[in-house]
C-alpha cells in the first residue's frame, strides 16, 4: 500500500513541469468595454440599471465597439435595447433618447413580442425607469 502511494506521489511530482506557470494571454485581456452583470442588475462603467430575473442580457455590440448596446429579451419574446450613442439628436421613429447627470447619451426602444403578457410594458418601463449614471 505504502508502494502505491509512493508511486503515485511519484507520478504525480513529475507532472508538475506540464503546468503552465502564467496564465495564458487570452485570460488576462478580454477586449471591450467591463460590464458587470449581478442579480437582476448591470453595471457598464457609464451607466447601471436594473431588469426583471426572469429576464435575458444580450450584449449586442461588438468587443470594439465605441457604444455600448444590450438587448433585454423577456420570457415572452418582447425587447428592451438600450444603446449608449454620441449624442442626443433627432430620435428615429419608435426610440427614446435619455442624457444621463454624467454626460452619457443612451437611446431605447421597446419591442413587445408577438404575445406579449400583460406586465411587459410594466416591467420594460420599469427597466427604463431605473437607469442610472
């Protein structure tokens, strides 16, 4: 029994150059902006808000993206997307445009799925609502 343990220990010392002594690259740079996702709230630096838990966080713009967009989809197939933009202009049909205290443009738009319940629209403004700088 002593024998195995001892082999065993063995083995196992002499795996210990495989391992590599840094971690890789890709762990210690993720391009884009830092989000911060907890329970039924998101944090991204310029702005937080909070969304229902029953509901999904789509980060919809790219890891290089100069503006942050996110897509909140609820159970029932309806939409809410929030975009950081440049400014605040002409808003296009349907969207809505906030200028937060700290100086940050965001545009939002709200899809009702095709069957929609009867809290979306409480819950999507209530979303809205509680967006933050």
């Amino acid at each position: 029994m002593a024998f195995r343990l001892l082999c065993w220990l063995a083995l196992a010392a002499g795996c210990g150059p495989l391992v590599p002594a840094r971690s890789p690259p890709q762990v210690q740079h993720t391009p884009g902006a830092f989000v911060v996702v907890d329970a039924g709230g998101l944090d991204a630096g310029s702005f937080r808000l909070e969304y229902p838990p029953a509901w999904k966080l789509v980060k919809s713009s790219p890891a290089t993206a100069a503006q942050l967009q996110f897509v909140f989809v609820a159970p029932d197939g309806g939409t809410v997307t929030v975009s950081q933009v440049d400014a605040i202009d002409e808003p296009v049909e349907g969207q809505m445009q906030l200028q937060l205290d700290n100086g940050v443009a965001l545009e939002w738009s709200i899809a009702p799925g095709p069957a929609a319940s009867a809290s979306f629209m409480r819950q999507a403004e209530a979303l809205v609502a509680s967006i933050r700088g």
